[in-house]
C-alpha cells in the first residue's frame, strides 16, 4: 500500500488522489474482473515499443518470467551434470586409492580423478619433507598463502604459480595434508579458469577427499 506523507497530500492533491487510488486497487484485486472493459483501455509507457495496452505488457512480464525460470532450469540442470560427474570422478578415485602402492601411484590417482572434473586442469602432491627445490619456493607460498589457514583458493603471482603449475593455469586450490607436525604434504589443483577457484568457496567437498587422501598415505609412503 502507499504511504503519502500528509504534508505531501496537502501541497500535491493529485498525488494524493493517486494515492488513493493505488490503495483501492491493493484492497480490491478483483476490481479488473469487475470491470474488464478497463483492461483493453489502458495504456503503459515502453521503452521500445512507445505506448502498450496493460494486457500486453502482462503478457510481456509473464515471458520474461518464463525466460528467467527457463534460465534458472537450464542453469540448474547444468549444476546437476556437474554434481553427477564428480561423482563419478570420486567413486573412481576410491578404487585407485585402494591400490596405490606407493606416492606415486597415489599421484596418479589423483591426476586422474582431475581429468574427470570439470573446469580442474591439474593437480600437485607435494611431499614437504623432502629436500627439493621445489619445497624451498614453496615455503613462502605456504607462509604467504596458508598461514594459520586450512584452504586457500584464488589467484597466485606468477613466481608462485611456477612452483606447482604450468602457465596455462590461473586460480588454484592449496590445501594442507597433515599426518602430523612433522609429516605434512601440500595438495593443489589448478584450473585454466580465472574464476573457478575463489575465496570463500565450501570445503565439504574438499573436506572428504583431503580425508581420503590421509587415509592411504602412510601406506603410500
């Protein structure tokens, strides 16, 4: 309903007049079934098409809601393939782990299990106790990055993208595997998209298969 202040009403009686009336029509929906020669007499303002009648402009708004509910279904049914692969993809990579004998194979596990998600280009085991170059750069990364933190996610400057990725890979996800404080190891993924990984993203998924993952380590090592 309206809500005119008084002192409008009295300078603007028109306004006022408006007022009321936009108030019986909020009390009385059913006047235009009443009164529906009324209908086809109306006329709205269109950006582009000048001047319609109020049953047109309904039926515009009405398409424009399907369009969007369309959108909306299109958009869904993507998210459920998306859902419907990874599981595939996790369930695969459950019997992987089962046999992985070693890193390595633990590795290839997990590289394949990337192949299979969407938007993932890449992924990275890092096992930071090991005297590599590779680890020395990547314990600025891992202060920079990780620091009291259990995820990161988002972009990297170019020195730190060279320390896990290939150029090609422009968002990233960092997570740190602890079998205990002297036993830790980096896992990262990568994906080409500049928007896939992003601060604030749920970890549930991520949760689960860092789980995994320390499940069979101490075999694998």
């Amino acid at each position: 309903m309206s809500d005119l202040p008084l002192d409008t009403a009295l300078v603007n009686p028109e306004l006022a007049e408006a007022s009321l009336i936009v108030d019986y029509l909020y009390d009385h929906p059913e006047f235009f079934l009443q009164h529906p020669e009324l209908l086809s007499r109306l006329r709205l303002p269109h950006q582009q098409r000048g001047v319609v009648s109020l049953v047109e402009r309904q039926l515009e708004l009405q398409r424009e809601k399907i369009r969007s509910l369309e959108d909306d279904i299109t958009r869904l049914m993507g998210i459920a393939r998306q859902n419907e692969q990874i599981f595939y993809a996790l369930n695969d990579l459950h019997l992987q782990l089962l046999k992985a004998a070693d890193q390595r194979a633990l590795l290839e596990a997990l590289q394949a299990f990337t192949a299979q998600m969407p938007h993932v280009q890449s992924c990275v085991l890092v096992d930071l106790q090991q005297k590599t170059e590779q680890v020395a750069q990547l314990q600025l990364i891992l202060q920079r990055r990780l620091s009291g933190k259990a995820y990161y996610f988002g972009r990297m400057n170019r020195d730190e993208m060279s320390a896990l990725f290939e150029p090609h890979i422009h968002s990233v996800s960092l997570q740190l595997l602890k079998l205990s404080e002297d036993q830790q190891f980096l896992l990262a993924f990568g994906s080409d998209s500049d928007e896939h990984f992003q601060p604030g993203m749920d970890t549930v998924f991520l949760d689960h298969l860092a789980k995994l993952v320390l499940a069979v380590l101490p075999a694998a090592i």
